[in-house]
C-alpha cells in the first residue's frame, strides 16, 4: 500500500496497524522553479530514540555513512544522485 503524503501532514503507523513490522520508505521530491538550474543533493537520515526520547547510541543514527542501525533494524540503500 503506498500513501503519498505533503509537507506537513502525518500518518500514524501504530494506532490502525497494531501488527505492522516492516516499512519501506521512498522520498522524491520535485525541483523547485525558482532554484536557479544548480545542482542540489538531499539526504534522509533516521534517529532511532530510546523511551526517553534520546538517541542512546551514535550507531542510532542512520544516514549515507551509517547504513544500518546498532540492532541492524534500519537499514539505509544508500544516496541515489
């Protein structure tokens, strides 16, 4: 099932499918207009947090450098220029 979502608005992943165990996201995203022609490159990283909201680990920080997260349930495929 794919759900295309604009800026700002959310979708909770919990509440109306209590037995979810696997997401897959996908970012795409238009250029701009106005932006001059010039190259740009966007990044998506994810923070895994602990149930106080803390990043515990540094290897809980998963973007281009780190792939996977510390318990390897993140995984990142990589920059796509």
């Amino acid at each position: 099932m794919g759900i295309s979502l604009s800026k700002g608005q959310k979708v909770d992943l919990t509440k109306s499918n209590p037995g979810l165990t696997k997401i897959k996201v996908g970012l795409g995203w238009d250029t701009n207009k106005y932006d001059g022609g010039k190259d740009f490159d966007l990044d998506a990283s994810v923070f895994l947090l602990d149930g106080n909201g803390k990043c515990s680990k540094e290897q809980n920080f998963v973007y281009f450098n780190n792939k996977t997260s510390a318990d390897g349930s993140v995984v990142h495929s990589g920059d796509n220029r």
